[in-house]
C-alpha cells in the first residue's frame, strides 16, 4: 500500500543521513500516517480513511462532511 495522504496528499520524501565525518547516504522521511475510523452520519456509516495527524487536525477543525465533498470533488472514491 502507499503511504500516502488522502486528505493532503503528503508522501515520502527523501534527503540524507549525514554522519559526523558529514558522509551523506540516501534515506528516506516517511510522513506520519494513522489510519481512522470516522462515523459519517450524512450516510449513517462507519469510514475508514489513511490520513496524516495534521489531516485529522483539519478534519477536527472543518468537519468530516466538508473533508469528504471535497475529496469526492477530486474524484477520490469514499
């Protein structure tokens, strides 16, 4: 599965180790994924979305409904 946001989209990124003696080797930053359970009562269902802690901040602050009308606007199947 990717880890990737579905409400902000964020994914990996990648940069560097650096060590004392500032040798450089590939590596990767990983975002910090949950995967929730929301009840959508417009629907009267169980959701079950992969979101970032700051997806589930602004999930909390805008609303679950207003979350889900504008992934659906973008296509994404909920």
């Amino acid at each position: 599965m990717a880890r990737v946001c579905q409400v902000t989209g964020r994914r990996p990124v990648s940069g560097h180790n650096v060590s004392h003696s500032n040798i450089k080797s590939k590596r990767r930053f990983l975002p910090n994924l949950q995967t929730k359970r929301f009840y959508f009562a417009e629907e009267d269902r169980w959701i079950t979305l992969k979101l970032t802690t700051d997806a589930i901040r602004t999930i909390n602050k805008n609303g679950l409904s207003t979350v889900v009308k504008e992934l659906r606007a973008k296509g994404q199947k909920i």
